[in-house]
C-alpha cells in the first residue's frame, strides 16, 4: 500500500471525514487558521442529510427531542404511521439501546440539564453562520426571515407550554400571535386552520441547504483546502503520534482527523476504541416543484400535524417527522405521501400532481438531543463533530468554531463537556 506521509510538510495536516454541513463548516474553519486540510467524502460536498433538510438554523430549539410526554406517548406514538416518529418493527431490537437512553433522556431532570447545554450552542449558532460565512461565499444563502410554528387549536398550543418555558428560562425571543398575526406573515396560509403561532425572528433559513455546504468547502479551497472523492474504510491512531487514514487508493498520515461522518461516524470512533449511543431518525421531504414557488415567504411548522412546510430554491418542500428503521433499510415514501392532502389542507395552493422529488436523509441522533464535540479520550489526534440530530445545519458553524479551537488548545469558550463522548 502506498503510504504518503503528509506530517512532515510545515503547519498540521488535517483530514476531515465527511462533507456534509459538519464537515465543510470544520474545513473552513481550519483552513482559515491557516492547517492544511484534506476533505474526505464518497458523495458530493453537501449530499448526505445536509442535502435535503429544511433549512432552519433554529436558534430557538432548546428542547430537546425526549421530553416527559414524549416519553409517556411513546408506545401509541412509536406504532402509529401518522404520529411524529414510526419505528420499523424490525428495527427494534437494534434500537433498543438507544431508546433506553432515549426514554432515559426524558426525565424532567435530564431536560433540564439537555436544554442548558444546547443553549450556548444554539444561542452562538447564527453568529458562527455568518462569522463562517464572511470568509467568502455563503453569506446570501442565510437568510433572516425567522421561524413559525402554527396551532390549529388550543389544545395543540397548551401541548407546546415546556418549550415556551424551555426558551424563556434560555433567553430565546419568540413572540405569540394570534390568528390575524399568522396570516400577515403568511397570507396563503388557510385561515380557517389558524388558531396561534410562536414566531422566533432571529431564526435563519437556507433554502438551498447543499449549496451552503458547497459555499463553506469554497471557501475553504480557496485558503488551501482539498477534497478528495472517496471512501474512507478506517481511521487509526499511529504509535508516534497523528493518525493514519484508509481509503480504497492507499494509506495516509495525518496530523489529525476530525470525524464529520453524520449517521455514519459511529464505525470510525469504534476502531478508535471509543463507544457512542448513535442511530438514525430518518426524515423525508417531498418537493412540490417550482409550480409551488412564492406560497411560504419562510419554513413554517405545524406541530399537530407533525410536519413543516418549506419555500426552499427549487419550489415549495414538505418535511416529514422521524423513522426509526436503521441505515440501510430501504425508504419508505408512503408516510410522506399521505402527508400531502394534509399539507394542502394548511396551504392549499400546492398541488399534488406536481411533485417533483421524494427525498430520504439520515439525522445522525444521538438519544440525549446532544452532539459529540471533542477529542477521542483514546487518541487526542482525532477529534469528534458529529451527532447533530435535528439541528445540524443550526449548529455546524458553531461546531467547527469549537474544534478549531479545540485543535489550537485555547481555553474553551464555555463549558464542553456535555458534548463529550465519554459520556456514553
Ligand atoms: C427531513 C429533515 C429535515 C431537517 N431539517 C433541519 C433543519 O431545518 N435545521 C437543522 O439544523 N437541521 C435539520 N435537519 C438535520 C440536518 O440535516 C442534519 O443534522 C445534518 O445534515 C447533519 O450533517 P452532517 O454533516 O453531520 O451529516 P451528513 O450531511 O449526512 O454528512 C455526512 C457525510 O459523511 C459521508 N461519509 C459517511 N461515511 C463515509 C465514509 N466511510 N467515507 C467517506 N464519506 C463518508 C457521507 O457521504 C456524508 O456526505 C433535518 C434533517 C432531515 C432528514
């Protein structure tokens, strides 16, 4: 095998696994404090769950996943095909130990303490975006136009009272409106179906969540940056310190390696000896095409309905909730599409015989909301960012502002350690 040692050139040399958000967000922020930094990925820039989702940078999502009445619906909820989140019973003895954990997470005490450790990373979210934007290219693509839920009904608001209390004890600003307020902001909304909304203003939006993946890695290349189509098979430690990378062309040796691998890094931390609780919520959209352009002026959430609504680059996209069915299990579009008569209830100029695409993605979910940020305890080499679940577009910026300064040793800006992977 054909060993090319990059270790001896001036600067660290570092490989990133995986070019999704994550990843392109760490090789801009590393090639901008001058590392030499080589990204690896077997798709495209941006392909992966960074590809599809919808486009919220939700700086307001301090509540984590599991929460005490998520876990009390849970088994209604885990084997209903119209709920929020539909396990595949031949899933569910792999998942089992990350519900375990899941179920674990949702004891009011562990809310508390999840929601405080999203709130630094959240609440410094939109910056890092556009700190990471300013380098060159992306900035355009983030745009302030914040984030709507809407109820039908009262019921459905008073179900929502812990995340409202959740964003005020974390300083999150969100405004109530009424039905009147909803429509100002989203006239083609059906009326009938407006009872209340929680408006967050400071929310961005991307709606072309790919392309600022590709707008990061630019601007990553232009400062030296290099990417290399190609699987990565392992990832290990070498005796004199740095860590060696394998791909199908041969070995190489870096100073370090940053894990970006979204769904897929729980095999890389494994051969660093290193354990993580990782599984994958499957989400789906389904694209209504340029037809449904210009309905929605931002991505609007209904929560009883247990879908958003997003006015993303090439037309009008719905997203689903989660499935649990592991990696490799084949999509299953039926639940999108029974989604749309209800999508059309809440914003009847779509029409349905327009879909264009149907689209399946992997949220790399840990079961306690959290990410892994933070050196492998095993190899300090290797360095963790991945786990994002839910809010991986939100918090890639952030992310790779923390392990750039993981890598430089400085003081960290807050306390990390509920992001570390000791922790499973
Ligand atoms: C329907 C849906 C809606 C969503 N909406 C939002 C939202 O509004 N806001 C938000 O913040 N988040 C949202 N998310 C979550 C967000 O999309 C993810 O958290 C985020 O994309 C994860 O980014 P990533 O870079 O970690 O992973 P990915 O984008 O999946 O990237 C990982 C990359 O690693 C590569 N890789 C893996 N293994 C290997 C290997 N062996 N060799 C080489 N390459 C490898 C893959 O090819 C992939 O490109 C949503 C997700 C879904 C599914």
């Amino acid at each position: 095998m054909n060993q090319n040692t990059m270790k001896t050139q001036p600067g660290r040399s570092v490989a990133v696994l995986g070019a999704g958000i994550v990843g392109s967000a760490v090789a801009l922020a590393l090639s901008a404090e001058g590392h030499r930094v080589q990204l690896f990925d077997r798709a495209d820039i941006g392909a992966g769950a960074s590809y599809g989702n919808a486009g919220g940078i939700v700086t307001g999502a301090v509540t984590p996943t599991a929460t005490p009445a998520i876990i009390r619906s849970m088994p209604t909820y885990l084997f209903d095909p119209n709920s929020a989140a539909v396990l595949r019973p031949r899933h569910s003895l792999r998942v089992l130990p990350w519900l375990m954990r899941f179920i674990a997470a949702g004891r009011p005490s562990r809310v508390a303490q999840i929601s405080a450790a999203l709130a630094p990373l959240l609440s410094r979210s939109m910056p890092a975006h556009r700190a990471l934007s300013a380098l060159g290219n992306g900035d355009e693509l983030i745009q302030p136009v914040g984030w709507l839920k809407v109820y039908a009904t009262e019921a459905g608001f008073e179900r929502a009272a812990l995340e409202r209390r959740l964003m005020r004890e974390h300083g999150v600003h969100f405004s109530i409106l009424d039905a009147h307020e909803v429509a100002e902001l989203e006239p083609n909304l059906n009326r009938a179906l407006l009872h209340r909304g929680v408006f967050q203003p400071e929310c961005g939006f991307v709606n072309f969540p790919m392309a600022l993946a590709q707008a990061y890695f630019e601007s990553a290349r232009q400062r030296g940056a290099r990417f290399t189509h190609a699987e990565v098979e392992r990832i290990e430690p070498l005796a004199g310190g740095g860590v060696s990378l394998t791909t199908g062309e041969g070995v190489l040796a870096f100073d370090a390696v940053v894990v970006a691998a979204g769904a897929w890094s729980k095999r890389f931390a494994r051969q660093i000896g290193d354990s993580v609780v990782l599984d994958t919520e499957r989400g789906y959209h389904l694209s209504f095409g340029p037809s449904a352009g210009g309905l929605l002026r931002r991505p609007v959430v209904f929560p009883e309905r247990t879908f958003v609504l997003s006015p993303m680059h090439d037309g009008t996209c719905l997203f689903s909730g989660d499935e649990l069915a592991g990696m490799d299990a084949l999509p299953d579009y039926r639940r999108i599409r029974a989604l749309v008569p209800k999508a059309r209830e809440v914003l009847p100029g779509l029409d349905a015989s327009q879909v264009e695409r149907e689209w399946m993605g992997r949220r790399p979910s840990t079961p306690d909301s959290l990410p892994v940020i933070g050196r492998s305890p095993r190899c300090r080499d290797v360095c963790y960012a991945f786990g994002h679940g839910h809010l991986g577009l939100t918090l890639a910026a952030i992310s790779a502002q923390l392990v750039a300064g993981i890598m430089r040793d400085v003081p960290e800006p807050f306390d990390l350690t509920p992001y570390r992977i000791a922790r499973f």
